[in-house]
C-alpha cells in the first residue's frame, strides 16, 4: 500500500510545499498512531495521502482524492478518513483514525509555520506557548483555520496544548524532510 500511495503522491502532487505539508502530516499520524497502539504504517499513508488530490482538482478536493482512492483499492476506512478531515463534506469523523487526521492536519501546518519565523528555524526550538500566541494572532497564517485546530483537539479528547507539544515532538523527528535544517 505504500508504494501505491507515493506513486499517486509523486503523479498528482508538484508542488515541493504541499509534499512538505503530507509529509508533516504523515509524522503527526505516525506519532498518535504509536500513542494509541495502531498500525503505524496504515495511520502514516492516510496522513500521506489526505491531500495528494488538492493541487490538481482543487474544486473537488477530497471528494475526488477519495474517488481515485476507492479505484485503486484503498481501504474505506482510510477513504473515509480523508474525507472527513474536510468539514464541507459533511463525511462523519466516526473513526479515532478520521479524528487524529482532522486534529493534526491544520496544526501541523501551523507547527511548521511557527518554526519558519522563529530565529533559529528549528522545529525543537518551538515551545507550545509560542504556538499558543500565534493562533491568537489572525495575521499569522491566517489561511489557518483556528477553529478547527480546536475542534480537533476537543474532538480527540486531548488539551490543546498537549496536542501541541505532541504535534511538535512528531514533527521534530524527522526535519530535514520537512524543510528544515537537523
């Protein structure tokens, strides 16, 4: 299932800034996938996969992701996943799969933007409370949507600042693949 999953990454995704955001993703979902003793690799290849589809059909994002997905044979539960992690969908977010992929996606996004501003633009120099007075600054990234950063951690049934320090150390992991310097 990985090797179909970076074939559809590296055919639909151009753009190196959206592979950083799936890749940041896929740490978040690797990351709560160990916390919660699930399969590793399967959370890992839907936090890949959950925006292989928005470069290319924007409009139909993710209902068209999710219609390749089903052709190549991806399990529906994953589908479903990806699907929900869009709220416009109106898709359920029924699985402990389909919550982790809401709560992490925008955050991480917002993670990463944090570093990138910071002096020594190292994802382990971002302490939570930095996150924290970013989200409260509607200039920062503003394409970020902070209610649904709350929504996810509420969703998840985890204190938001938690889910940050968590969402920090997955992404801390494995930097260089997200643009940043060891």
């Amino acid at each position: 299932m990985r090797k179909k999953a970076e074939v559809l990454v590296n055919k639909y995704v151009l753009k190196d800034s959206l592979k950083r955001h799936l890749f940041a993703v896929e740490e978040a979902m690797g990351f709560y996938a160990n916390k919660f003793g699930k399969d590793e690799e399967y959370w890992r290849i839907t936090g890949l996969l959950h925006d292989f589809d928005y470069e290319q059909f924007p409009d139909q994002h993710p209902l068209k992701g999710m219609e390749i997905l089903r052709e190549g044979g991806f399990p529906e539960e994953m589908i479903e996943a990806i699907g929900g992690h869009a709220d416009y969908t109106g898709i359920p977010r029924s699985t402990l799969l389909a919550k982790t992929l809401y709560a992490v996606d925008e955050l991480s996004g917002f993670v990463v933007a944090v570093a990138y501003v910071r002096p020594s633009r190292l994802l382990g120099d971002v302490p939570v409370k930095s996150v924290r007075k970013k989200l409260k600054d509607k200039a920062f990234a503003r394409q970020v949507n902070r209610e649904e950063i709350r929504r996810g951690a509420e969703e998840l049934g985890i204190e938001l600042p938690i889910h940050i320090q968590n969402i920090i150390d997955a992404l801390k992991t494995n930097p260089s693949r997200l643009g940043f310097q060891g």
